[in-house]
C-alpha cells in the first residue's frame, strides 16, 4: 500500500483534511471557537466526505478536533441567521454524507463534545476518547429538537430512562459513560488519542476495502435511522425549531454549568470545577 501523503484543498480554514496511507484525516481546526461548527464547515465537512467516498485511494476516514475541544456543537449565532431550510442545506448535505458513508470512519474524540459533536458519533464505526471528553445533546435546552437521527438512535443506544436524561433535560455525561454505553470504544488520555484513532485507521485500511464496506453496509442495515431516507422527515422538525431564537440564545451557555455538575457526579476528583470551566471557555 502507498504511505504517500496528500493534501485536500479545502475552501476554508476551519476544515483540514489530508490523505495519508489510504486514510483520511478531517480536522476540526477552529479552536478558538470551541471548534463550533457553521454553516460554511458543514459544507466543507459535506465536501470531504463526498470526495473520500469517490477516491479509490482512501479507505477510512478520521474525524478528530484538539485535544482539549472536540467540538461545542453549533455556531448558535450562525445557525441562527442561516437556519437549516432545504434538504440541500450544508448540515443535511454532511449528516446525510456521515449517515451514508460506506467506508469506516474513526473518530478522536478530546475534550467537550456538545450537540453535533456528539450525535455525529452515532454514525462513526469506532470511537476513542480521552479522559477528558464529555458529551452532551442539550438541543432542548436551546429550543430545538434533536438532530442526526439521535431520537431514535440514543434510546436504542441508551435505553429510554438514560435518553431521557440526555435528550428532554440536557444532562451531559462523561467518558466512562459512553464507555458503559457502548458509545466509545476506548479512554486513554488526552494526547494519545489521535494517535490511537490513526493506528486504528491504518488497521481498518489494511483489510480488503469491499469486505469492509460490505460488512459495514450489513450492520447498518439493521438501523433504519441510519438510512439517507431518514433524513427529509426530520430535517424539517428541525427547521421549525430553530425558529424559537429568543429562546435558544438565552439557554445556550446552560450545558456549561451542567458538565461540570455532572463531571462531579461521576467522581471525577482529580478535575476541579474550575478546571472543567476552563475547557468551556
């Protein structure tokens, strides 16, 4: 197998992405932000999927951030001013591109991963996560409801009581959890987790690519919210929320607070509150 590596163009900043040894690496590279996502990283993200999809030479894809931010979901300011409208809109085009990927994806997951940051996990084959991930879908909290299919998929995943908990009241939970759960596959710290999530990737490019796809395509099928199908009839559930503005800008630093109530409760001594804080400003 080729160990060249290659470079994506990407049209913005915020997404990198590069081809090394048959896998591909997209970045979440707007740290400053809390790696929030927009509009315009939807459509890059959207992008790189597609082109991953077509090219023979890649056969597993990474989606990491930095070790200390996966993401903290949306750009709220920016969703917003260009809510989700048309099945064509750069967050359907990327959920619909995530949700029906054929090869594996791998994610590498740091720090706090809110809303999209964590529903996209649900559509990713093998997840590792640091000690320092925390995850939460407060999309109630800010007027909305859920995307990526994580209505259906998080009860099937948690059961019901624990959905609830995560989707009506927003509660977040930590990397032991999702370990519990089944979400993640594995907690190591910090640093090592991209590393880890490219040695697992290689892993997955080694085998032969049509028995990957083929095995993938198989388990999928048995998740019908899995399915492109899915999402024309809950885009617009979604849509429709999202006009609820006054609502959403007035909730959406609750989930900050709730992190590091439940980053407490899970007994994470070793991190103070005020440190958990640190990783949402």
């Amino acid at each position: 197998m080729s160990t060249s590596t290659s470079s994506i163009a990407s049209t913005i900043p915020e997404i990198l992405s590069h081809v090394d040894a048959g896998v591909m690496t997209i970045t979440l590279s707007r740290v400053d932000k809390k790696n929030s996502i927009t509009a315009a990283m939807y459509g890059a993200l959207a992008d790189a999927l597609e082109t991953a999809n077509h090219d023979a030479a890649v056969r597993a894809v990474v989606i990491q951030g930095h070790e200390t931010i996966f993401s903290a979901g949306n750009d709220i300011g920016d969703f917003l001013n260009n809510p989700p409208a048309t099945p064509d809109s750069p967050v359907f085009r990327f959920l619909r591109g995530i949700s029906s990927f054929p090869k594996p994806i791998v994610a590498a997951v740091c720090g706090p991963a809110v809303g999209i940051g964590t529903t996209m996990l649900l559509h990713c084959d093998l997840v590792y996560a640091g000690d320092n991930a925390a995850f939460s879908m407060p999309f109630v909290n800010l007027g909305i409801c859920p995307e990526a299919a994580s209505s259906l998929l998080v009860p099937q995943l948690m059961g019901h009581a624990r959905a609830a908990e995560a989707l009506l009241l927003g509660e977040p939970f930590m990397a032991e959890t999702a370990l519990e759960i089944g979400l993640i596959n594995r907690i190591v710290p910090p640093a090592e987790v991209n590393a880890l999530a490219q040695r697992q990737a290689l892993k997955l490019a080694a085998k032969p690519l049509s028995a990957l796809i083929e095995t993938k395509r198989l388990m999928k099928k048995a998740t019908p919210a899995s399915s492109p199908n899915a999402w024309p009839k809950r885009g617009p559930a979604l849509a429709a929320c999202c006009t609820s503005r006054r609502h959403a800008r007035r909730s959406a630093p609750s989930w900050k607070s709730a992190v590091r109530t439940s980053a407490r409760s899970e007994g994470r001594g070793r991190r103070t509150p005020a440190q958990w804080g640190r990783c949402f400003r």
